[in-house]
C-alpha cells in the first residue's frame, strides 16, 4: 500500500506536529521527507506529497490550495527563531542578507519595512549561514534552528514576530498543513491533530533531543516549545493571518489575497 507522502521542516519547532508520526500511534501511516519550508511548499506545487508545512504565505500562491483547520506554527508574541540580525540601526541598514529557505518570513520583512520602518532596503537571498550573512550585508534575516544557535553578539537583533505583536497587536502564524484540494487533507485531520498533541505531551523528550542536535540547554528548548510557539489555528491567530495577507497584498508582496479555505 503506498502510504500519503508528507513534507516536513526539518527545524525543531516541527518537530511536536510529526512527533506521534514519528514516535506516536501514527508511526508508519504516512511517509515522511524532511526538508526546508521553501522545499516544502514546492513539493505540494509539484505533487511531490499530498499535504505539507508549507510557509503561509505560500497559501496564497499555490492554485485551489486548502488549509487544515486546527493547526499551525504560529507564535503570540516573541518567536526566538525568526531573528533579523543588525549591524547598525534599522534606519541605517541598506542591505539584508535573506535565508533563501525562507518566503513567510521574507514575506514579513517585506510589510515590516515597508509599511511599519517606513524604510527601504535590498534584500539579498542567502545560503542560512549567519556569519557568512553578515558579512555581506548590513543585516541578516535568520529563521528556524540557525536562528535559535547563532550566539554571536549583534548591535541590533529584531524578533519579527515581537514587532508584528507590537504594530498589530495579533499573533502570527509562519505555517500550516496546506494540501492541494483534490487531495482531500481533511481526512488526515484526526490523525495529525492527534501527532501533535502527542508531541506536546513528549515536549521533555522532543527538548532533550535536540539539545544533544543543537548544543543548547534542553530547559530552554522546552520554553521555546511550549512558550514561545503556539501550534493552535484559532481565532486570534487566523486573525493575525488575515491581515497578514491583506498587508501582503497592499505592499504588492502577493497579487491577490485569497479568502482563507480550509479542508
């Protein structure tokens, strides 16, 4: 029986949602390739899996896509793992290097600079290499485990996720289950909902685990799981979603704002 093909990040803020794929009663249901957000999304475009993590502003640029409801990765105020990276005031900068693996995040910089720094700067798509980042450019746009691990001093660090929370007062979400409508992802609902809430209650493990990956303290992994992500869709955060893709579209980010379908 050839089993449905999922794309996952390969960061550790995933890792909750696959982690009863993984580990849980789902184990050996679904086929799991590991990879970028970029990647994933591509993957669904390409019909090379049949639902994905896929950046949310990818949403909107995939045809007759649909959301599974319930779930995301979002974060209701300071991220920790979508960090610009200054060498000089936000005002002052002219160059960003940005994580090529990254579109939601880039997305956000984008509206961010427009439309709340009033402030104009060329951004430049980058392997995820923080020091090489900087390096050639005033600033760097890091994201997920390179954010998270980099531990060099910086002048200016802007959690992007913080700031929308200042401007906007709404959460924001940087990804969702997305699935092309003929795929019918609805039906996966139950067991992906179940993945996660099995992964929120291994949070030690999952913590643990990466701390060995990552060389960082396994206590403050745990915060970052349980605090600082929030793997909920509900209210607060499609709201959050929806003026993100408004401003997407007023800063010509997206051609089109898509009203939000879910599965």
């Amino acid at each position: 029986m050839t089993l449905p093909k999922v794309s996952v990040v390969q960061y550790l803020n995933t890792a909750p949602l696959v982690w009863g794929m993984l580990r849980g009663e789902q184990q050996g249901k679904y086929e799991l390739a590991m990879t970028t957000p970029a990647l994933c999304a591509d993957a669904v475009r390409n019909r090379r899996a049949e639902i994905g993590i896929v950046p949310s502003i990818e949403y909107q640029r995939l045809d007759r896509a649909q959301i599974m409801a319930g779930i995301s990765i979002a974060s209701k105020s300071e991220v920790k793992s979508v960090l610009l990276l200054c060498k000089k005031p936000i005002a002052e900068v002219q160059t960003i290097a940005v994580d090529n693996s990254s579109r939601t995040s880039a997305a956000l910089l984008r509206i961010m600079l427009r439309k709340y720094y009033s402030h104009w700067a060329e951004l430049l798509p980058s392997a995820p290499h923080p020091a090489e980042m900087l390096k050639r450019a005033d600033a760097a746009l890091v994201i997920g485990d390179p954010a998270l691990t980099y531990a060099e001093p910086v002048p200016e660090v802007y959690d992007l996720a913080a700031e929308w929370k200042k401007f906007t007062g709404l959460p924001f979400v940087f990804a969702l289950w997305i699935g092309h409508e003929d795929a019918n992802i609805g039906r996966f609902r139950r067991d992906f909902e179940a993945s996660r809430d099995y992964g929120l209650s291994h949070v030690d493990e999952i913590a643990a685990e990466y701390a060995h990956k990552l060389g960082l303290a396994a206590s403050g992994l745990k915060v970052y799981l349980t605090e600082n992500i929030d793997y909920s869709l509900d209210e607060e955060n499609r709201k959050g979603l929806r003026l993100f893709f408004r401003l997407a579209r007023e800063t010509g980010v997206i051609p089109a704002n898509r009203e939000l379908y879910f599965a």
